[in-house]
C-alpha cells in the first residue's frame, strides 16, 4: 500500500506531522511568556499568540500540499504570506503503511472538508491549565468526520519542561481504528460525567443532574474530554448548550467513533461537516464510548425543546 497511498491516508499522515509541529509551537510560545492574548467576544473567548501561528502553520501546509480541499479554521486571520518555518511538509509513515478502508480509497482532494481548531482550550492555556489543550484536526467526507487527528502539546508536562516525552499525538479513522492512545472504560456500572468548566448554565447542570452521575468531572476543551473519555476517565461528555463548534468536534468525533463511541447532539442526530454547515453546534453535544442511549433518553423534554438542531 505504501507505494501509492491512497488521498485520505496521505491527508492523515500529513495532519499528523503538522499536529506535531503544532505542538511544538504551542510549547514555544508558552516558552516565550509572550502569549499575545486578545478577546474575541469577551473574556471567555481569548485569542493567543499560539492560535494565530498554529492556524497558519496548519492551513498553509495543507493548502501546499493539499491544494483542492476545503479548510476550514476556527481563528478569522488577515490573508498574509505565512514565513516558511511554519511550513511542514513531512507524513507519519506509520500511517502511509496502513491500507485505507475500502470505501473512502477512491475519494480525490476536492471532496474533503478539513475543520481546523488551531488550540482548543484556549482561556486554559492562558491559565496554566495545560493537560486541557488540545490541537485539532478533523477530516469530513459527505458530511460525516471520517478521521481525526488530536495533538496534546502538554501530555506528561508534570515530569518537567526537559522530558522527552511531553506531547503526544493521536489520530483514528473509523474501519480502521485509532492509535496514540491505550483505550480503557470506565469500570462497570459507574457513570462520571465530564462537561464544561467555564461555560456552564442551567440547561447544563439540569442536563448533567439527569444522568444521574456518580461523578462529575469540570474540564476545559472539547478535544480534552473526549481523551478522558476513550481512556476511561468519563463515561459521557454532557454539553448541552451552545459553544462549541464543528472544529471543536469533528476531530473527537472521528476518534471516539473509530473505537466504537458515539457522538451527537443532545437530540441523538449527528452532526454535519459539510463546508456548507453552520458551524455552532447549536443543539449541543453527547458523546460517550459505550451505552450512548442511556444517556440520550435522560435528556430533559425542557432541555430538548431550548435547544434547536
């Protein structure tokens, strides 16, 4: 397979080696104590040094190698020349050795969607919260998240700025699975919730109260909770308002359905990654590894009627 990979795995290996290098620079600017932080929309909606370089590191190496498809980024960036270190041009070869799943081999550039969330957690980086902060890239075919590459700049931070071992990166494609990561479950039984940290509201805890949790764990990053999910922190990942977005989910998504979970809105209907879409996911978002109905069926009526696809 390796001789002539079909676009989807070249894409994969290549978002691979970008999320790396994102990474990276995420570390360097932290480094820096430069954060160049600006607000959007207010105090929880923060802009960093770190977004900007990363988006652009991000899309411009895919639109070089990649010229025919779609990108989409959560930062709005004046259009200007993107210096040439920002530029990665490598591949995972690990990833160019697998062979595609059948039904996606024949798909050509132009029909692919890349969602791009240059730094997930954003106002958690600005805090110190580093196990938050994620970099996301998710890749949709005909609407759907058909794979997924998460970086997580600061994994083993604690073991101190010198380790070799900071970072890592994992990536999946449902029909072929998921890797950089040990999958767990959380034990028999027990349900922990993982949600908001900073953008809770009643719908929220109303929404959180229902499932009847055992535990409720409050952390930032959407990209984060899905990792807690596939390794056994959470049992569900319970949002249901507005917030996050299609560059916040598509990349989980893809992950989380590679070994088996779902994700949805809090309705039970997937979400849609056409370059076309809305990109709020406007009614919310459950994710779980395992006994997605559950979950969905202890929605409140109240929170299902607040909240419109």
């Amino acid at each position: 397979m390796s001789g002539n990979p079909a676009v989807l795995m070249r894409l994969v290996a290549s978002a691979c080696a970008m999320a790396e290098k994102a990474g990276a620079i995420v570390r360097r600017v932290l480094q820096s104590g430069e954060l160049g932080i600006v607000e959007k929309t207010g105090a929880n909606d923060l802009q960093t040094l770190a977004d900007r370089l990363v988006q652009q590191s991000i899309c411009a190496s895919l639109s070089k190698s990649f010229p025919k498809i779609t990108i989409i980024g959560e930062e709005d960036l004046p259009e200007e020349a993107v210096k040439e270190d920002l530029i990665e041009s490598g591949q995972s070869e690990d990833i160019l050795q697998k062979s595609c799943p059948a039904e996606y081999s024949a798909l050509k550039e132009e029909e692919l969607v890349v969602w791009v969330d240059p730094l997930d957690g954003t106002k958690e980086y600005t805090e110190g919260l580093l196990d938050h902060v994620t970099v996301l890239i998710g890749i949709a075919y005909g609407g759907k998240a058909i794979a997924g590459v998460i970086n997580q700049p600061f994994f083993n931070y604690q073991l101190g700025a010198e380790s070799a071992d900071m970072g890592r990166t994992l990536w999946g494609m449902p029909g072929l699975g998921a890797s950089g990561f040990e999958l767990q479950e959380v034990p028999d039984g027990r349900r922990i919730v993982t949600t908001t940290r900073s953008h809770s509201n009643k719908l929220v805890t109303d929404t959180v109260d229902a499932m009847e949790p055992h535990d409720v764990i409050r952390v930032g990053g959407a990209g984060n909770k899905i990792i807690q999910l596939v390794e056994g922190k959470a049992s569900a990942y319970v949002f249901a308002s507005l917030g996050t977005k299609k560059w916040d989910t598509c990349a989980p998504e893809a992950i989380l359905h590679a070994v088996g979970g779902k994700l949805t809105d809090m309705h039970g209907s997937a979400l849609c990654y056409d370059a076309n879409v809305k990109h709020m996911n406007s009614a919310g978002v459950l994710a779980t590894l395992r006994n997605h109905q559950y979950y969905a069926s202890r929605v409140p009526q109240s929170v299902l009627q607040a909240l419109k696809p």
